[in-house]
C-alpha cells in the first residue's frame, strides 16, 4: 500500500526502520540475559543493500536473529556488554537517520504537494 501510494523509496525507508527496530529488540534481549549462565549472544544481519539500481531492498541480507558464536565466557554465555552496548547505540544511530531521511522525504513531498510554498 505504502509502495503505491510514496513510491519504493518510502516502502525501503519503513522495511529499514521496522528492521532496524527488530535490530534494537534482539539487542537488548541480549542485554536482559548478560548474567544468564550458557546464554548465546543473538544478532541480526544489518547488511541492507539497494539493488545497483537503488529501488530495492536486497531481503537476503536481511536475515532473521541468528546465534553469534562470539567469545565464549567461564560461565557458557557470549553476551559481551561493551558489544552489546556499542552494537544498540550503533542501531540507534542508524534508526535516527533513517527516521531523519523519512521525515526529509515527506517534508519534500508535502512541498510539492503545496506547489513550492
């Protein structure tokens, strides 16, 4: 519907948001569970990539939350916290641009919109 309605940019800005929120919720899980014995450090792939013709986001980088070997602590966990906490800043950074671009794109089509005034 978005796609038919702004066109494939604003439908590449939301799939990238809603990972990059997808992105923050593993994160965090990972955060919750620090002190957890044997727990595994979970991580989703941020790798989003546009088709050489920049109309597409490339799914297959995509990819769901997937298990990080990492280092592997005495007590069986992987959680590293200065990881986890670089790793949720870095996403939050990314969502904040993204969120950033979104509201510039908009603004513009609200412009054209309003004929330039």
């Amino acid at each position: 519907m978005v796609n038919r309605l702004f066109g494939e940019h604003a439908a590449n800005l939301q799939e990238s948001m809603d990972l990059s929120s997808r992105r923050f919720g593993v994160l965090s899980n990972n955060l919750a569970n620090v002190n957890v014995p044997g727990y595994k450090r979970k991580d989703m792939s941020f790798a989003i990539q546009l088709d050489e013709a920049g109309k597409r986001v490339d799914r297959r980088h995509a990819a769901g939350a997937q298990e990080d070997p990492g280092r592997i602590r005495v007590d069986g966990s992987s959680v590293d916290l200065e990881k986890e906490v670089m790793a949720l800043s870095e996403t939050e950074l990314r969502f904040q641009m993204l969120s950033e671009m979104s509201g510039r794109y908009f603004s513009g089509l609200k412009t054209v919109i309003r004929e330039g005034r």
